[in-house]
C-alpha cells in the first residue's frame, strides 16, 4: 500500500501550529498527561483547518486534513526529539 496519497491532506500551517502549541503543552503545563497531547492536536488541528477554509465551504476533506495535519505534529515532535537525543548520545 502507498501512503503518499496521505500527503495531499498535510497543511504546513497547521502542522506548525499544533507542533508550536503542543511543545507548550508539554514543556509547561505539567497538569496535561502526555497521553492526552495527540487527542489535543487533533481537535486543535481540526479546528484550525475549519477555521482556515470556512470561506470555501466545509466537507470531509477538511476535517481529514485538520485530524492528519494535528496528529503529524506530534510525529514531527517525537522524530526530532529522537534525531537530537541520538546525536547527544
């Protein structure tokens, strides 16, 4: 199976939001349990992407993107933390 058809439900404005807002999440707000961040990123992300096309009109597609874009910034947040870990060691 190819997963590249993916890439066309990836918005970098909302990856850089939800990766900025849940770095914050993590780093400073210590009440908020790791394991809730990822379903955080997703509502976050989906709003964002509705928000951002409310003008073109709303559909599955949108809500897609949002849910994708959200949960690949916590992938992006774990695959960096990992490469910076790995060239400390």
């Amino acid at each position: 199976m190819d997963i590249t058809v993916l890439t066309q439900f990836f918005s970098m404005v909302v990856v850089g939001i939800c990766l900025c807002v849940g770095y914050v999440i993590k780093n400073s707000l210590e009440f908020i349990p790791n394991k809730y961040i990822p379903a955080i990123m997703l509502v976050l992300g989906t709003v964002i992407n509705v928000l951002i096309n409310i003008s073109t009109g709303i559909n599955a597609e949108v809500f897609l993107t949002g849910m994708f874009s959200g949960l690949a910034s916590t992938g992006l947040h774990e695959m960096f933390k990992n490469l910076i870990n790995k060239e400390e060691k």
